[in-house]
C-alpha cells in the first residue's frame, strides 16, 4: 500500500509540472516574485508549500530541490536570482526554514522578495515537533556549550537568545520543553531582525489559514501578488488545532511562550 501510495503521488506531481511547464509557456509572466516561507518547525510550512503547488502560477522549490538547495540550505544568491530571472510563474516559492538569522540579508539582495512567516500555537507545535524527532535537547546542549559545528541551530543567534538557551537548558529537561525552547528562539528573530517593520514580510496564523481557508489563502496569494482561486483553499481543515492535549512544559520556558504569544498578538491587532 505505501508503495502504491507513493508511486501516485509521484506521478501526480509529475503531472503538476508538466501542466505548469506548459502552462508558463503559453502564459509567461513578466517577472517573478520570489516568496520566503520562515517560521518555526511544525507550523504548516509544508501545507502552505502544497497550497501554491496547486497553481499553475507558482513554481515551488521544496528544500529537497537541488536547483534551490543544499543540505537543506539555501544555494548561493547568485544562483537564486538565475532561478528568478529564468522563471515564467508569477511567485517562486521556497522554504527556508533552517535560515530566519539570515531573512534581513535575503530581503537586501532582493528587493521584491516577500517573505510569509508562519505562526502556530506553541503547544500544536511542539507537540507535532515531538512526535516526529527527538533531538532537539542535543541541540540545546551543543548551543549552550559553545559548540562551533552545531549547524543552522546556533547561527546568528544574538546575545538574549544565548542567554536564554544557557539559562534554561538542562540536561534533565523533556524533549517537549526543548522544542518550545527553541520556537521562542525561533519567533524571537523576527521581532530581533525589525521584520515587523518590513512591509514584504507578513505574519500568517496557522491556526487561521485551516479555520477560515477562504480568506485566509486569499489573502495569503494576494500578499504574495500570485493569482488566486477559490479552489486552492479546499486542501486545508482544521483537524489539526489542538489535536492533542498540551505539552507539559518547564514553566518558565512556558512563560516565554506566553510572553512571545503576546508580542505577535499586540503586533498583528496594529496592522
């Protein structure tokens, strides 16, 4: 069955791409606006990735795509901009997900790019984080101890977040406390970086994109300047909010959460 499974959805995006590649061809654009999906883990990236792979008018680079990525990272900009030069779609969409330290330099080399950060409640998060890895207090340790090759985890990180992580990492604490530990590190970029001053960045709740799909994804392709049909919207529900029952989490790393709650709340009531 899984085989079966995945030869189907292989040969559907195959199909995907051939009815984009000809559909680009008979319908160019002009230009195209690269799109940024950053955020935290386990907040609905892959879900909104699927939603433009819907429309003709998106070519979608997942972090898999060797023509955008490495390891998972994002290939040098000079190679990005010919992927955008060479486009016919109106957006290019791709998710860097492992590299919010770096969104203020993406938006200087391009300055049409729109980046949509994705916001899900901390509690769904880390729970989906939980289930699906189990690495993340390494991760914590290696940061907290100075380690020079943790990777993507320890990059340009200011001097609060270090503070932070050393402060509350403990070898003892839950893999659940971990992972809510570094969606506040996460988060905390965007407000670090001044995105919230940035009008080609948007905020996009999860939780509002599955509960009210029809305008939610609208306003989400218009943000993007992609073309939009109601039909795309239909993919999403919303059996994925509070799905299972919250995390036990350190209290003080909850109180983080909390506090990073707000910040996005007060920030998103101002728009």
């Amino acid at each position: 069955m899984q085989l079966f499974t995945t030869a189907w959805r292989k040969a559907n995006t195959l199909q995907r791409r051939l009815r984009r590649w000809g559909y680009q061809r008979l319908s160019p654009h002009a230009s195209t606006t690269p799109v940024f999906i950053m955020g935290c883990a386990r907040s609905g990236s892959s879900v909104t990735m699927d939603l433009f792979a819907h429309s003709l008018d998106a070519d979608v680079y997942q972090q898999v795509d060797r023509r955008a990525f490495q390891n998972q990272m994002l290939r040098p900009q000079t190679v990005l901009r010919d992927l955008f030069v060479k486009s016919r779609a109106a957006v290019a969409v791709l998710k860097p997900m492992h590299e919010n330290q770096h969104a203020r330099r993406y938006l200087d080399a391009f300055p049409d790019l729109r980046i949509v950060w994705l916001l899900r409640a901390y509690g769904d998060s880390v729970n989906s984080c939980v289930r699906r890895w189990n690495s993340m207090r390494g991760n914590l340790q290696a940061i907290a101890a100075g380690d020079a090759d943790v990777g993507w985890w320890g990059e340009g990180l200011s001097a609060h977040q270090l503070e932070v992580i050393r402060h509350h990492y403990r070898p003892e604490m839950s893999e659940a406390s971990a992972y809510a530990l570094f969606w506040y590190i996460r988060h905390y970029f965007y407000f670090d970086l001044g995105l919230d001053e940035v009008p080609n960045v948007q905020v996009f709740r999860y939780e509002t994109l599955v509960s009210e799909p029809e305008s939610a994804v609208e306003d989400l392709f218009n943000f993007c300047s992609c073309p939009y049909k109601p039909a795309y919207a239909r993919i999403l529900h919303a059996s994925s909010i509070r799905k299972h029952p919250h995390p036990e989490i350190d209290p003080e790393i909850e109180a983080l959460c909390q506090d990073m709650t707000m910040r996005f709340d007060q920030h998103l009531v101002k728009l």
